[in-house]
C-alpha cells in the first residue's frame, strides 16, 4: 500500500510495484498518472525482491521478475 508520502520516491521509480491493491489503488492511479508501468497486488514482491534488485516488470501481463 502506498501513500501520498510515496509520490516523490514513485515519480523517481522506472516501475511501480506493490504487494496489495487493484485497479482504484493509490499506486496504481499515480502510476497512470506518472505513466509508469505498474504491477499491484502482487502479495510477496517485497518479500521476494530487496532494495538493489534488478527487476524486469511486464505490466501488460502482471509479471515482475529478478533478472
């Protein structure tokens, strides 16, 4: 879940991903807004990934992966 507080650090983001949220979620609507590609929902991303991780998000299909 993101907040307001979030923005600066998204507007600096390649992509957006979350571990909770949908479609209406605050990520989610600053990422279209920022047109940034963004994965929401996810559950375990920022169990699975750590700061420093390179990442390839496919956001057509809701895919993020370590690469």
């Amino acid at each position: 879940m993101t907040t307001p507080d979030f923005v600066p650090a998204m507007r600096r983001a390649a992509a957006i991903v979350t571990d909770e949220g949908g479609v209406t979620c605050h990520a989610a609507i600053i990422a279209r807004e920022l047109k940034k590609p963004c994965v929401v929902g996810t559950k375990h991303a920022t169990q699975i990934f750590k700061d420093g991780d390179m990442v390839e998000v496919d956001a057509d299909k809701g895919i993020v992966r370590k690469i």
